[in-house]
C-alpha cells in the first residue's frame, strides 16, 4: 500500500462505529513487549478467520476514542 491508500484505509477504520473483532486500535505512546503483540496478532488472525475475513487490522497510535494520537512504536 502507498501512503495514500493507507491513509483511506485508517480513514475508513475510524469511520467504523467501534473497534470490532477484527479491528483494534492501540494508543501505545512507548514500546510494546513482543510477546503481548503475539497476543494481539493471535487473536485478530483466530476472529479475522471465523468472520471469514481476508485481514484483520491492528492499529497503533489510535486511542480508544477513535482519536490518532501518534505512537513511537
């Protein structure tokens, strides 16, 4: 993806009502253990699965009130 497609991508996750089984936003200012974004991954790929989606998203720099915050991650 260019950064433009990128861009219209966040801008569609944040038009969506609220995170869903395949949609997480993490504000995450500071670094993340490894093994804590397994988990993520892990539980996005099982739900992205069942939904039978094609992808999941995990979005960092986005806190819980859909606001783009940054993140140094």
């Amino acid at each position: 993806m260019n950064q433009n497609e990128l861009t219209n991508k966040l801008q569609e996750l944040l038009n969506l009502p609220h995170e869903t089984e395949c949609v997480e936003f993490k504000e995450r200012k500071t670094d993340i253990k490894f093994d804590k974004i397994g988990q993520y991954f892990s539980a996005l790929s099982n739900e992205t699965n069942l939904k039978n989606k094609t992808c999941g998203w995990l979005v960092f720099g986005v806190n819980n009130q859909k606001e783009v915050v940054g993140t140094n991650y």
